[in-house]
C-alpha cells in the first residue's frame, strides 16, 4: 500500500504532469479511488475518467509546461499537503499552487486545489 507522500507526489507528477495518456491512465488507477473527487477554482470533477480529462486539459494548454514539488509533503493521519509550481522547465513558475488530498485505504478519495496568489 502507498503512502501518503507517495500519493501526492504520483498525483502531481505521475498524473498531472503526464502527457501520456496511457501511463497516466494507469497512474490514475493505482493512486485513487474509484470516486475520487478533484476540486479546483474553475470545477468540481468526480472518478478516473473526468479526473484523466482534466489532466489531459490541463496540459494541452500548457504544452511547455512542469509540474515541480515546491517542497515537502505534509502528512496528518489521512490528510496529505504538497505545494507545487508549474512553468516552463528551469525557468520561474508561472502558477504556484498546493493540493490537499485525503486517503482512505491507500488510494486518495478527495483533492482540493488552491492557487497561490501571492
């Protein structure tokens, strides 16, 4: 079974940073749940295939673009943190961000991300 930790970091890089669709499909399947449901500004998406849209969304309109750890994961009991950035490769972040996920039995059921504005 997965840690937290290492959840959160297929969720950013395994899922959201995959421009393959294939891996990420996979990825998708072993890091959440059935229902998973990824909340963001713009919507509120639930299970693996709406979740893989909104990744594949994501990219196609960044196509230079990297989701990079901005630090740490912070682990509480089933919650997991991660800050990220997300910008052209070696180059200063263009959209700075976290994600807070919860977890049961090893797989995440709920994400929420936030935007950093400052």
């Amino acid at each position: 079974m997965a840690t937290i930790e290492q959840l959160m970091q297929a969720n950013l890089l395994e899922v959201f940073n995959e421009r393959d669709s294939t891996r990420r499909r996979e990825a998708i399947t072993r890091t959440y749940a059935p229902e998973v449901q990824f909340s963001d500004p713009d919507e509120i998406v639930t299970g693996h295939e709406a979740l893989n849209a909104k990744a594949a969304k994501i990219l196609a309109g960044a196509p230079d673009f990297v989701f990079t750890a901005a630090g740490p994961t912070r682990v509480n009991h089933d919650l997991g943190y991660l800050e990220w950035n997300f910008g052209p490769e070696g180059r200063p972040p263009v959209v700075r961000g976290l994600d807070i996920a919860l977890v049961k039995d090893g797989l995440i059921t709920t994400v929420y991300t936030l935007l950093r504005t400052d």
